[in-house]
C-alpha cells in the first residue's frame, strides 16, 4: 500500500486495530450504498477499501478516541 501512508493513519487512528475495524466497516457500508464521500474520479484507488482508507487520511471520516 503506497497512499495513504500507514504513518499519516497511525496519527489519525491510534490503534492498527481499530484502523481495520473502521475501514472494514467504511469498505462494507461502501460496498451495500454505493455512496461515497467525494466524487468518485477523485479517489486514487479503485477498491472499496483504498477508498475507506483515503477517506480517513483526508478527514472526511471522524473518528472517535
């Protein structure tokens, strides 16, 4: 995985775990709604879960401690 960096997210998120725990969660309600945060030509990658994973490092997605 080269983007979003797996140091920018650790900043984000404080634990791996949870991490996964929420992007899982982002991939499926992506997946079942096909809604997403931004328009769908500017997100680098093509998966679900890349997706999920731009969308935290961006802070669209808030994430509680």
């Amino acid at each position: 995985m080269i983007y979003p960096s797996i140091d920018k997210l650790l900043n984000i998120v404080d634990s791996k775990y949870k991490l996964v725990h929420i992007v899982a969660k982002r991939s499926n309600q992506i997946h079942e709604t096909r809604q997403l945060q931004k328009p769908d030509n500017k997100y680098t990658s093509k998966k679900n879960i890349g997706r999920a994973l731009e969308e935290i490092a961006e802070g669209l997605i808030h994430v509680e401690q």
